[in-house]
C-alpha cells in the first residue's frame, strides 16, 4: 500500500487495523483514544500522507509522567510504505509496548492490505 493509505488508516476510527474501542481524530490537537481507553492523546503534528506525530499516555502512566511522543514516518518504497515507529519518553512500566505495537498495530495493518 502507499504511505497516503496507510496515513489513512491509521488515523481512522472505521477501519479494522483500529485497536478495539478506539477513536481517533486526524486533525492537529485532535484527541484520541485506543484499547478501550487503555491509551490516549492528541495529534502533535500531522503531514498528509508522510508523518504523524502524537502524544500518548496509558492508564498505568502515573499522573506526573510526562506523555511519551509517538512519530511515525511514512515512506513509499518499490513495495509499497516503509513505516519507521519512533516511541520516545516510554515510562518504566512501558517495557511490553514493542510486543503490543506488533500485536495490535502492525500484525492487524498486515492481514489488512493484504486481504
């Protein structure tokens, strides 16, 4: 798929690589929510097509914990997009969110394009 597809879904509340109970705004400032309210925040920055920048807190992040940021860059490759994840600012109690991007983002986005 091509970086304006993949930018599309992932900031839209309808389509089924969604985690479960999210919603997403793909405005700047717009809030969001996912994993049944697991996790939430806002749109730092958004490039059409090409980069999405966000603020994100879980409901285990402790009230004084600064958010951590959250930037996905979106590049067209022969194949279709290559996807660079860079999650910045994780709080100790963070250390299974690699198994969860691939769990709930990457593997879903995956049977996605390809069905």
């Amino acid at each position: 798929m091509p970086p304006p597809q993949v930018y599309d879904a992932w900031l839209d509340s309808e389509r089924p690589p969604r985690i479960a109970g999210g919603e997403v705004s793909a405005d700047v400032g717009g809030e969001f929510t996912a994993g049944n309210g697991y996790i939430s925040g806002k749109n730092l920055g958004l490039e059409t097509g090409k980069r999405i920048l966000q603020s994100w807190r879980t409901q285990n992040s402790e009230a004084l914990d600064a958010a951590s940021e959250l930037e996905i860059i979106l590049e067209a490759v022969l194949e279709g997009t290559k996807l660079t994840l860079k999650h910045t600012n994780i709080p100790d109690a963070g250390a299974g969110y690699k198994d969860g991007w691939v769990e709930h983002y990457f593997e879903p986005m995956k049977t996605y394009f390809q069905g």
